[in-house]
C-alpha cells in the first residue's frame, strides 16, 4: 500500500477504512468486523471512527476489530463539537479510549467547528498529547478560512490533518484550501471518497473509465481522490467484495484521457467554492 507522511513523520497509506453506519445493526456486526479486518490485512491499517457514529457503536465495533492488532493499525477518531471545551475533550478522550480499549489514539480530531473557541479545543488537544492520551490532532470540515483562523491561535500550527468531503462531485477544495493545506503541511483526509456509494458511481464517464481499466466506478472515484498529493481516502466498506475492490485501487494508473474525460464530466472548480460537508 503507498504511504504518506504526516508533518511529525508519522506513515500512514493513502488508503483507510471509514467506519460511519457500522455497529448500528447486530445482524451486520461479524461481517462489519471480518470486513475491517480483511482491510487491515490488504494495508488499509487507518480506521476512522467518531464518538458520535451509532453513539459510540462504531468506536465499540473498532474496538473489537482490532484487538490483539494494536501495532498494526493508526486508530483515529473525533471529538463532537459540543464537548470540545477544555473538560469536555479531555473526557471525551477518555471514554473513546475505554470504548475502543486503546490506551492512545493515534490521530483526535475536531469533527467539526461548534461554539467553543478555537484557542481552547487547542490547548486541550495539546494537553491531551502532553498526557499521551493522543499522538497528534487535527480537525475536519475546516475551510479555507477556518485553517486561517485555527493556525493563528497558540499551538494551531501543529495540527496534522483535515478531514473534508471530497470526490468528483465536491471538487470546491482544489481551488484554495488543498493549496493552502499542502503549502502548510497539513494532510487532507478525503471523506465520502466514492460519493456515499450512490449516483456518483452511476454517472457515465466513471463507468466508462472503469470499463476501460478493467476496474469499478468506486475505484475510478478512489483513483481520482489520490491524485491529490498528500491526500489519503477513508472509503467505508461492508462486504469483503467492496474492501478488496477498494484496496486495489491504489494501483489503478488513469491516463491523460481518462483525465480529461473526468475534467469535463466533473469540471475542477473555477472560483472559490463554499466547503460543502455531510
Ligand atoms: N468528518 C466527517 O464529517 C465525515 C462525514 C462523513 C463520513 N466520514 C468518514 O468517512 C468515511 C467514508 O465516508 P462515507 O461512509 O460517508 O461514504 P463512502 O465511503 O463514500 O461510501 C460508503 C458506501 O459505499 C459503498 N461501497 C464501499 N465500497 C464500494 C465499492 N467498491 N463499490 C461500490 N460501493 C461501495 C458502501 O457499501 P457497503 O457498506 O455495503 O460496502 C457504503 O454504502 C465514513 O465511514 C466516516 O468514517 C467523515
């Protein structure tokens, strides 16, 4: 699996595993857990998780996928907004640790910006870091300015990661805010890379650049996303077909042709674009 390297030196592959929805259904759950774990095997060691997917089900549902697997995996998960006060943080942490039996997280996110002040989700994520609770932070569903206003608070600079929605159909943050990220170090984590499974992966020019390759429209979709430098994708996937068409698309080679047919099927933005989110 190709790799990246985060700002502190840390290796992670361009490819994940999203873990949205999973844990919800006990019918699902041995399948969801076999298929994180098939994932582990073909390289996708990154698993994204949230406090708030299934209300800790899905952290839960990780937990359980990874045991006895602690070295191989980069676990990542998110604080909500409402708890992402000093306290708040901190012991929101804490219980992602115990659901997903970890002693530190590898990667603590900011799901998204809410009412606290930026300066003081910071400082608790540094503390929280201090405390080796976590080894490095970041943020998700930050635009443009966002990452301006984040990097002048104490300590804002060090955030590693963003992560944001993007796939053909959301290609608003090429125009500034993948710039400016790749020009600040911070490594942008492609959420809801194959369109949610939905009309993205129907859509003519995907199934035609597939067909060529020999390969699938989510693969094209995946292909696309990593095109990106410093770019990683955490596609979601249930069913061992869709982890291994998934895992494979990491060597999918597009050409200058399919390229272009994608540019004009899904036309890169031509003016600053509002970051869309889910
Ligand atoms: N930070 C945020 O605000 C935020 C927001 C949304 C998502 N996320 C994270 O990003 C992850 C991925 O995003 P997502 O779950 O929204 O959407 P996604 O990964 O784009 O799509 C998942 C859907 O696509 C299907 N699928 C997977 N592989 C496929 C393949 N090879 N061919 C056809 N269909 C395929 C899955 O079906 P099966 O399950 O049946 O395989 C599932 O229905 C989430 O799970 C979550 O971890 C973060």
């Amino acid at each position: 699996m190709k790799t990246i390297q985060l700002r502190d030196g840390a290796v992670i592959p361009v490819l994940g595993q999203g873990t949205w929805m999973m844990g919800d259904a006990p019918a699902r759950r041995a399948d969801e857990i076999a298929a994180l774990q098939l994932g582990i095997d073909a390289g996708m060691v990154l698993l994204d998780t949230a406090e708030i997917y299934g209300d800790g089900a899905s952290e839960e549902l990780v937990g359980e996928a990874i045991a006895g697997r602690r070295d191989e995996v980069f676990v990542v998960s998110k604080v909500a907004p409402s708890n992402a006060s000093a306290r708040g943080t901190a012991a929101a942490c804490e219980a992602s640790l115990k659901r997903l039996g970890l002693e530190r997280l590898d990667l603590y996110l900011l799901h998204w910006r809410g009412r606290h002040p930026l300066a003081e989700t910071v400082g608790a994520l540094e503390d929280l870091v201090t405390a080796g609770k976590i080894a490095r932070w970041g943020v998700s569903n930050f635009d443009f300015e966002d990452m301006e206003e984040l990097f002048a608070v104490p300590g804002g600079a060090r955030c590693a990661v963003n992560q944001i929605l993007y796939h053909p159909g959301e290609r608003g943050i090429e125009f500034d805010l993948l710039p400016w990220m790749e020009r600040a170090g911070v490594a942008a984590m492609a959420y809801s890379p194959i369109g949610q499974g939905g009309d993205l992966l129907r859509r003519p020019a995907l199934r035609e650049i597939a067909s060529r390759h020999g390969a699938s429209p989510a693969q094209v979709a995946l292909a696309f996303a990593l095109r990106q430098p410093g770019l990683i994708a955490i596609p979601k996937a249930g069913s061992p077909a869709h982890v291994r068409d998934n895992a494979a698309a990491a060597d999918l080679a597009l050409t200058p042709e399919d390229w272009a047919a994608l540019d004009a099927a899904f036309p890169p933005p031509p003016r600053k674009m509002p970051l869309s989110m889910i």
